[in-house]
C-alpha cells in the first residue's frame, strides 16, 4: 500500500482554530487542517512552514506537536505530523482551498472532516 507523509498545522488564535475546505482532488469538499506532503530533505516544521506559505500567503510560528495521526485510506496509509501553529505574518489568503473558517471548541462538529483530520479533533476536544 501506498505510503503518504503529510504535516498539518493547527492555526490557533483567540480560542479558535483556522480550518480549510479542500476545493480540488478525491476529497474535494472535505474539511482540513492546511498543510501537505514532506519533501525529500525536508524536517516536518519545514514542511509546514513551506506549505502554508504557498497555499495560504503567511508566515507561521510552529509551535509543539500534537500528535502524529496513522490513518489507511482505502487506496493508501496516511502519516500526518499535526502541530500547533500561530501566524508571524499575513492574512491566511486562500490560494489552494475552497472555504476556510475560524472554529472554536464547540464550533469544531459543525463541518464534515475528512477521516483522519477526526482523530486530530478527537484529541483537540480531548485536551479542553
């Protein structure tokens, strides 16, 4: 099976948390934390900061890790590196996703995750 590496950053700021809606491929429409595939070379923090750079116009400060999430899609296995996020500099510009919103806690139900971004929500709610 496929093997895939991700990094997703889990914008914070004022009690909520900054999602994307997914505007192209097989989940398009899916709800997300940013953030995408590891280069080769690349740490996971440099991943994250390369990425939302290029999808959503801003600098970010990468903060602790959450949690490393394990998920087998039916076509390959996810390894997603989710870590705590702030914004340096910018105003999360929409460059790749369809939507984006800023949910709080109770907010976090209220769109459809994609599957393995739930057991990151399932701890983000476990932790309050």
């Amino acid at each position: 099976m496929k093997h895939i590496e991700v990094v997703a950053a889990v914008i914070h700021s004022s009690g909520k948390v900054f999602a994307t809606q997914r505007g192209y491929g097989e989940f398009k429409d899916g709800w997300e934390f940013p953030g995408g595939k590891i280069e080769e070379g690349e740490t996971p923090e440099e991943a994250l900061k390369r990425e939302i750079s290029e999808e959503l116009d801003t600098l970010i400060e990468v903060e602790e890790k959450i949690m490393t999430v394990d998920y087998d899609y039916p076509q390959f296995h996810l390894t997603m590196h989710c870590y705590w996020c702030s914004v340096k500099e910018g105003d999360l510009v929409l460059k790749e996703a369809e939507d984006a919103r800023w949910l709080s806690l109770n907010e976090l139900d209220s769109v459809d995750w994609l599957p393995a971004d739930k057991v990151l929500i399932e701890e983000l709610k476990r932790r309050q």
